[in-house]
C-alpha cells in the first residue's frame, strides 16, 4: 500500500538531491529513510530510483509515483487548511514584527502566499529594531514575532521553524581568506558591518566575539543589499545567514567562512501568544513559513 509519507519521502528526495538532505528535511535518520524506500520497492516490486547516480536518478516507476505526488500532495495541503477554516474560524489578525532583518527575501513570498490561502485574516507587518517586539506581543499589540532571541515569558511560546548558520563574509582578496574558518581573534583588527540593534541581540556578538573578549569596530546599515555591497567593496566584514549571502556568493562578490570550527549556528522561532497558539490560521502561517523556507533557502536545518 502507498502512504501519504512515501509520497513525502519521494519528492523530498527528487527536491533536495541525495538522502541525507532528504533525510533532514523530514526530521527522520538517513537510514530510516533509506530502510523505508526499500521497504516500498520491495513492496511494490519495483525499483524507485538509481541509487549511485547523483542526483539520484529516478525510474519510470518512481517518476510515476512522483507524479502521483504532485497531483496528490497539493490537494491534501488544501483539505488541511480548509478544515483549519472550519475548524478555527477563517477571519482574525495577524500582525507580525520581525526581529530578523535578513528574514524579509524570504518572507514576502510566503506572506503573498498566506493572504491568497486565509483572504480574510487581516496582515501587518513591521520591522522590530524601533521598540521591544516579545514585550508588544505579550501586551496583544502584535500577533506573532519571527525572532532568534527568545526570552523567558510564560505568556509566550516559540515554534522553530528552522536551524540556520551564520557565515563571515569577506572580500575575495582579505588577508583571511585563506582560512577554512575563522576565530574571534581574527576579527580583532576589522570592522564589522552589522544591522543598527543591540550588540546584546546580535549572535557575533553575544555568543562568538563577546566570550573571547574580542573588541571590534562596528558600522550599520539596515539594509542587507548594502551591507553585502560594503563588504564587496572592502569597508568591511560582517556575519549572514547562508541565504542571505549565497547568490552574492556564488556571483564571487564576496566569500564566504564559518564562524568558529564547527560554525556559529542559530535557530528562528515564531512566538506566539500560548493561549493562541493553536488557532488555526496562526498554525496554517507557521507551517507555511517552515515549508516554504525548506524549499526556498541554501543551508536551513530542522530543528532537533
């Protein structure tokens, strides 16, 4: 019998390349999903996919159940939100801050995607630097805030929507370009371009440049266009998630090094009001937001 997760399974393996991307997408090991897909060729008896090609290479009998997925799939992602209509009442407000400046590239698209799935949920949005975004939600002044700084309030509760690294950037031609990757001492004769909030609210600071004692020269700018610009030019280094830089990455503007051996990893959260957390259209953003993310961004993980 064919199951809704072997569809899942199947088109994150076509989505992401290779198993293991596959395997994170869907919070499961890389064996467990590989021990599945066997199971359901065995079952079927027949062969899905070339298991030595790269990216694998899928047979007529797995192209035919992916087609099976995307006519399926769709279809039952609809039925859950016109049940959370039902269930939850269809109109309400969603007002949003967002802590995280490089956070808008990606959440346009999925705002423009919400408003057409929930057309009577009234949405705003705003940025958060100008006042305190966890307080204003606690206070029903917003509704939700995407944020990778949680603190400790009863009335609020975090839903991860995905593990990101923050990568340094640096002209191509910069004295630590030869460096696998970089240690805070490096950066103590640098400048670093950061977004204009708090140094308490900035991972560099607070959990890699800080603990090491490590004192650096600062210069803001709001928009992360310009910072990759800055950096490009030689005014200076700074720290962005993996997406945000990639496509200035890959165009050889700048380079790209992680932040300590194993990376300076954060985690995104959405927050919420805990006595809403369970309306319908709050869910349905939610798990819009962490889907859309795991197909549109380079180097997002799910949250153990």
């Amino acid at each position: 019998m064919i199951k809704l997760h072997h569809l899942h399974s199947l088109t994150a393996l076509r989505d992401s390349g290779n198993l293991a991307r596959a395997a994170e997408r869907l919070h499961l090991t890389q064996s467990a999903l590989s021990h599945q897909l066997k199971e359901l060729e065995e079952r079927l008896e027949v062969t899905l996919f070339e298991r030595k090609s790269r990216p694998p290479r899928f047979t007529a009998a797995g192209e035919r159940l992916l087609t099976l997925a995307d006519e399926v799939l769709p279809l039952i992602r609809q039925a859950k939100r016109d049940l959370g209509h039902i269930r939850g009442g269809q109109g309400g407000r969603l007002h949003l801050a967002v802590e995280c400046h490089s956070c808008f590239d990606w959440l346009m698209p999925v705002l423009e995607d919400y408003r057409h799935q929930w057309p009577r949920v009234t949405l705003d949005i705003s940025m958060a630097h100008s006042f305190e975004p966890l307080a204003a939600l606690a206070q029903n002044e917003v509704d939700l805030v995407v944020t990778a700084d949680p603190d400790d309030n009863a009335a609020i509760t975090y839903r991860p929507l995905f593990r990101y690294q923050n990568l340094l950037l640096l002209p191509p031609r910069h004295r630590l370009a030869a460096r696998n990757w970089i240690a805070p001492q490096d950066l103590a004769d640098e400048t670093l371009i950061t977004y204009p909030v708090d140094t308490t609210r900035l991972d560099l600071f607070r959990r890699f440049l800080d603990p090491a004692g490590v004192a650096v020269e600062r210069r803001s700018s709001e928009l992360t266009v310009m910072i990759l610009q800055l950096v490009a030019s030689g005014r200076g280094l700074a720290a962005l998630p993996q997406w945000a830089a990639s496509q200035a990455v890959v165009a050889g503007q700048v380079l790209a090094r992680p932040l300590g051996e194993h990376g300076l990893w954060s985690t995104l959260y959405a927050a919420v009001r805990r006595e809403e957390q369970e309306l319908a259209y709050l869910e349905a953003f939610i798990d819009g937001a962490r889907t859309d993310c795991f197909e549109r961004l380079e180097g997002v993980l799910p949250t153990e």
